[in-house]
C-alpha cells in the first residue's frame, strides 16, 4: 500500500510531470487564459492518462514489441476520440471552448511518455493511479498558470470580474502564450528552491 | 506465444484495430442524436440571443422560447425575393454547415442562393453572416429591428485564438457595440470594423478587437458580404412596420 501511495504522490510534487519532466508544455500554454478551460481540460487529461495507462497495461503481455507505440497511439486515440463525443453529448458549451485542444491531448507528452515508462511494466491498478496522479499534478500546473494568467490578463476568476471594482487595468501581456512560459518558470522556480534536492548541481 | 513473430503483430494489430473502430463507432452513433440536438439549440439560442429574447439555459427551454416568438421564417434569393418557408413548428433552422455552403454562393454572386431570414413578432428580424476569421470559419447572427437599426448581434468560431479572437464569442463587450448601429448601404462598406478605434459618432462602425486584427477583418468582411447578400431584405426593412403591426393587433385581439 505504502507503494501505491508512492505511485500517487510522486507525481504530484516531485515527479511532476510539467516542472520536473517538463512534459506537456505546449498545452499548458494554449489552455490556460481562462480557468474554466483548465479546469475541463485537466479532467480531460486526468480521463485520458488513467484510462490509457490502465488499458495499455491490461494488454501489456500481449502487445507486439515491435508495434507498441502504434498499439499504444491507437489506444490513446481511441480514449480522446471518446472523451471529445462525451463533452459534444453532454457538456456543450464547454467542448466548444477547448475546441482543438482537446484532439491535442493525443500529441500530450505525458499519455504516451507514462504509458511508455510506467504501465507498459506495471499491474493495471498501479498504472491506472499513476495514470490519474500524472494528470492531476499535469492540471495543477495547468490550474495554477491559468489562475494568475486569467486574474491579472482579464480581470476576473472564472468569468467573475474579480479586480475591476478596484479599477485594474487589464495586462494583455498575459493573455499571449509567451507569458504562460515566464509564469511556468517562476512556478518551477519556486518549486526548487522549496525542494532543494530538485536542484542540479 | 512467441509476440514478435510476424503473423502475430499483423493479426494483433488488425484485431485491436477493429475492436477501437467498433467502439468509436459506436459510441460516434449513440451520442449523434444528443450531439446534434446540442449544436441546433446552440444556434437557436444564439439567434434568439441577437434578437434579444430572454430564453432559458436548457435546450428544450431555447427551443420552446424560439417557437413562442417567432413570427415567420424563410429564405430568400439575392434579389430578396421570397424562396421557401422555414416551418416554425418543429423549429426548423440553416445549420452553420448550410451557411457554409451559401457563403460559397455568396461569394461567387450565384443567384441562387438560398439565405435564411428569421422574423420575430416584435418585428426584429435576424440574418445570418458567415465568413473567415483567422484560424477557422467565423459566423453570428444580427438582428434588425423595424427602424432599420441593429438590436443585437452574437458571433460565434470554430477555432479562434481564445482570449484574443476568441473575444468575438466570449467578451460582451464586443457585440454589445453593435447595438443601435445600423447598415449604410451607401457607404463604402455596410459596416466598418475598425482597428484603432472607430470615430466617434459613424453609426456603421465599430472598434475591432485588440490583438486579433485577423479575426476581426474576416468578421468584418464576413458581415459585409452577408449584409451586401442581405441588402434587399434589410433596406426594406421600415416598410414592414405595418404589416407587424397589423400581427401584433390580432395578437392582442386572440
């Protein structure tokens, strides 16, 4: 159990997959101007992430060396195809919002790279947490830039305008893509001068 | 069994294929008849949003409030002349897919195209515009009501950059500057979308977006070759006063 547990917390703060392997990187830009976005688009990729890494290890045994990238694409694939017609079903107005991003979550660096390293060795139970703990410490990140991103770009939290009342003026700055990088390296900043054994000699 | 045989990875592979295509396939069939429902009351309510008719947040509440007030639907050719009938009992709308094609029509000058017009009881009608924008199609709907004057326009894209083009769908603000304009069908453009900020008083223009001129251009052109599409059904749009009146008496009288 104390394994499992390991499994989970792992990736949360010291394997983080966007600070410490800095995987996903292009997502994080593109999603996070608004919290709402990040927030679907973590579930998304929390639901992809645990589902694949499960299935791809349920199979594990009998996927062909030789294919298993392809095996392991079809897989992942299948899992966002699923997960786009669930939110065009059910959640409208929000899938219309992520738009493309969520077909990219296929491109994401984390499905395939956990799949690759973790469950293609490991029971499904432990791939499926591992799954699930990659993509929540993936939309921490995500939820932590679009935070700061939203509040000082627009004004507002969740469509709320939070900063108008005391006369804010807008930093547009925020709301371009570059500035999701300066802001992830301050968060990766941060985060190594608090766990110093992050921290490359 | 040894898995890196030959026969093996082409039997398996072809094996998981079809099983993923079996399940897609499935589930792409299953969930098309909410799917669909979804975008229709989508373009209704952003229709009945143009207009500005309150309507509720479910689809059965966007699609009664669209059938309680609408007076008629039709489409027209380019010369305004009548087409067809869009019947208002089962709510029948041009899908954006059918905008898209009639964009093409629109834009070659073909005669035959078939434009949807949307009359309220009130008078106000709605057209469609449906153009580029940066990354994808761009399209809305702009109400106009019986004194020739813009009530309200929603706009809508495929793939626009969000927070910056994205803005035409998602900031108020932006739609809301089409309120009590009106189309100039004598000036060089019916509508101006314009960058750096429209002069003050021009009541056929508007500021653009900061920070996506593209998606604003295309919007622009798009309203423009729509409206210019349009012209015959909206020039005449005063002389209609009477006639809805005249529906509005017997409304009362029911």
């Amino acid at each position: 159990m104390a394994n499992l547990k390991e499994t989970f917390l792992n990736p949360l703060l010291k394997g983080n997959p966007i600070t410490v392997l800095v995987l996903g990187i292009c997502s994080s830009l593109a999603v996070t101007v608004e919290l709402k976005g990040a927030c679907v688009m973590a579930l998304s990729v929390i639901a992809v992430t645990g589902l694949s890494s499960l299935v791809v290890s349920i199979l594990r045994n009998t996927i062909p060396n030789r294919v298993r990238i392809i095996v392991q694409l079809v897989v992942v694939a299948m899992m966002v195809i699923l997960v786009d017609q669930l939110l065009k079903a059910f959640a409208y107005g929000i899938d219309k919002q992520l738009s493309v991003y969520i077909g990219l979550i296929i491109t994401n660096c984390i499905v395939m790279g956990r799949i690759e390293a973790f469950a293609l060795g490991q029971k499904p139970i432990p791939s499926l947490i591992d799954g699930v703990a990659n993509g929540l410490g993936y939309g921490m990140i995500l939820i932590i830039v679009a935070f700061f991103r939203e509040l000082l770009g627009s004004g507002t939290l969740f469509g709320l305008p939070v900063l108008k009342a005391i006369g804010y003026t807008n930093n547009g700055l925020m709301i371009l893509p570059p500035m999701a990088l300066i802001l992830l390296g301050c968060v990766i900043w941060v985060q190594r001068s608090i766990q110093k054994d992050l921290q490359e000699k | 069994m040894n898995t890196n045989s030959n026969t093996y990875t082409v039997v398996y592979t072809t094996i998981i294929v079809i099983i993923v295509a079996a399940i897609l396939a499935f589930a792409a069939m299953s969930l098309n008849g909410r799917q669909v429902a979804n975008m229709k009351a989508e373009t209704i309510g952003q229709i009945l949003k143009a207009a500005k008719i309150e309507s509720g947040e479910s689809n059965a509440e966007i699609i009664n409030a669209y059938k309680s007030q609408i007076a008629e639907a039709y489409t027209v050719d380019l010369t305004g002349a009548k087409k067809g009938e869009l019947p208002a009992e089962d709510a029948t709308i041009f899908t954006t897919s059918q905008l898209k094609a009639q964009n093409y029509k629109i834009a070659g000058g073909e005669s035959d195209a078939t434009l949807p017009v949307y009359v309220f009881k009130n008078g106000t009608k709605v057209v469609p515009i449906y153009g580029a924008g940066l990354w994808g199609p761009v399209w809305g709907y702009v109400a106009v009501g019986t004194d020739g004057k813009i009530v309200g326009a929603t706009f809508d894209h495929a793939s626009e950059t969000p927070g910056l083009g994205g803005k035409i769908k998602d900031d108020p603000a932006f739609s809301a500057q089409f309120d009590g304009k009106a189309f100039d069908f004598n000036d060089v453009v019916p509508f101006d979308i314009v960058k750096g900020g429209a002069p003050a008083g021009k009541v056929n223009a508007i500021d653009a977006i900061t920070g996506a001129t593209m998606t604003s251009k295309g919007l622009g052109e798009a309203v423009n070759a729509w409206a210019r599409a349009y012209a015959p059904v909206l020039a005449a749009a005063p002389c209609c006063c009477e006639e809805t009146q005249a529906e509005e008496t017997t409304k009362t009288e029911e």
